[in-house]
C-alpha cells in the first residue's frame, strides 16, 4: 500500500530509541524527510546519520530536552528550516517516574506535566503556523495504554497522558476544518529500552527476575507476548500518512489487547 509519504517533512520527537525510532525510521523508508530528536546531541546525529545511510534519506538530529519550555519551538523552527516546511508532527516524549501519591511531591508532579502534556502543547502550537500551510497536515501523539487502564505503581503517567488524550481529541475537532489530522497512539507493553527498565525495576522491588516480570506481564495481553518497535512504527506511519486521510480523533491502542474494556 503506498502511503504517499514521499518528500513528506516530519519531526519525530524523542526519537534516538524506542518507538519514537521506530517511527522516524519507518517514515525515512517511506520517502519522507525526517527530523529526529534527543537530548545528547552527539546521540542524536550519530542516529540521524544511521537512518540517512540505510535509507538514503535526508535526516536531521537535533538536541533538545522537550519538558524544556523553550525547546519546543526551536526544534520546530530548526525543521522547518532544514526542510521548508511541516507536513508531520510525532510528539512523543518519555515516561515520567513511577511512584504512589505519597511517594510523589508537587515536584515530581510538575516535572511529569512538562514531560508527558506540556511537551505535547508546546510542539503542536509551535508548529501550526506551518501545518496550516500543508495539504496533509497530520499530528500523532505518543500516549500509553493507561490512559483507559491504569498500570500500578505508574500513577502521573495514568493522570497526565489521560491529559494528552484529552487535547488530542479537543484539538482534532477544532481544526479539523483547517484540514489538520489530530491522532494518539496508546503503545501497550513493546519491547523498547524503557520497557526493560520498568521490569528490571519490578524486578528488584518483587525481589524476582525481569524475565519472570516481563512473562508475568504479557500474561495479561490477548496476544500472550510484548509487540515490537516495528509494529507500532506500521500504525504510527499509516496515521500520519495522506492514506489516513478521513481519519482524526481516534485514540488507537496497539497494545496486543491488553485493554480489557469496550471502548
């Protein structure tokens, strides 16, 4: 299926690793131009210039902590000017830190505002100016699957992804007569760097292993495994895609069918 992504211009945030990589990736093999971002710098051109060689694609890394109130926007003026423009938005951003209400501080709680909702406002009102001048604009938020089912123990993720979810389908009715495409992926459990931590972290806290954490935890998903990076990468792509075209609004969980409820 041809996605019409050819000589598209996009900006993947968080994307050195992960499923913000796998996206990025995904998208240079598909034509697309891609900014990539990280915070080390020297992480994210050695990146960049990985995705350029195996795709022959131009690519762009820049360095950036995106929680940073003055980032946002300047990684948004720094693709616009390698490319001319903004067809692709991916904010993706890490997870903010597990903890309990009373584990948790007013500290903690803001930086994980900054980090998993105000990131995502930041960019996306950063870059309308140029999405507005697209004929496919298209912007994809990076949630969680605890935005319809809590996880234990990751309570300002289950609360301010919520949050993003909430913008996401605000922001897809009120622009979407301007011909802005507004989406969310809900990742479930996927095989990433993160992931490992978490169960390295369970692990130590259950006094039990991150391979008996991660069978423990897949038990629970309709599919009976983690997904991969490419598999989420194929439904971020397609969201974000000119073939997606009547599609906006949707919050879509690629999580294997760990979430239990109807909608």
């Amino acid at each position: 299926m041809d996605l019409h992504l050819k000589n598209k211009r996009a900006l993947v945030t968080s994307s050195s690793r992960g499923l913000g990589y796998a996206a990025a990736l995904l998208l240079a093999k598909e034509g697309c131009r891609v900014a990539i971002n990280g915070r080390d710098e020297s992480t994210i051109k050695s990146v960049a210039g990985e995705i350029n060689k195996e795709t022959g694609i131009q690519v762009e890394g820049f360095a950036g902590d995106v929680s940073d109130a003055s980032v946002p926007e300047k990684l948004i003026q720094q693709t616009v000017d390698a490319f001319g423009g903004l067809d692709i938005l991916i904010t993706n951003a890490g997870g903010p830190t597990s903890g309990s209400i009373d584990s948790l501080d007013d500290a903690a709680w803001q930086k994980g505002i900054d980090l998993c909702l105000m990131s995502h406002v930041r960019l996306i009102k950063a870059a309308l100016p140029h999405l507005r001048k697209s004929d496919s604009a298209s912007v994809l938020t990076i949630t969680s699957y605890s935005v319809k089912q809590s996880i234990p123990n990751l309570l300002l993720s289950n609360s301010v992804r919520a949050a993003t979810a909430g913008l996401t389908k605000s922001l897809a009715l009120e622009l979407g007569r301007e011909g802005i495409r507004l989406n969310s992926i809900l990742p479930g459990w996927t095989e990433t760097e993160r992931v490992e931590e978490l169960m390295k972290a369970r692990a130590e806290k259950n006094q039990t292993s991150p391979s008996d954490e991660k069978r423990m935890q897949v038990e629970s998903t309709a599919l009976g495994r983690m997904g991969r990076p490419e598999e989420f990468a194929n439904a971020a792509a397609f969201l974000v895609s000119p073939a997606a075209s009547y599609i906006t609004g949707v919050l879509l969980n690629v999580d294997g069918g760990i979430i239990q409820g109807t909608f």
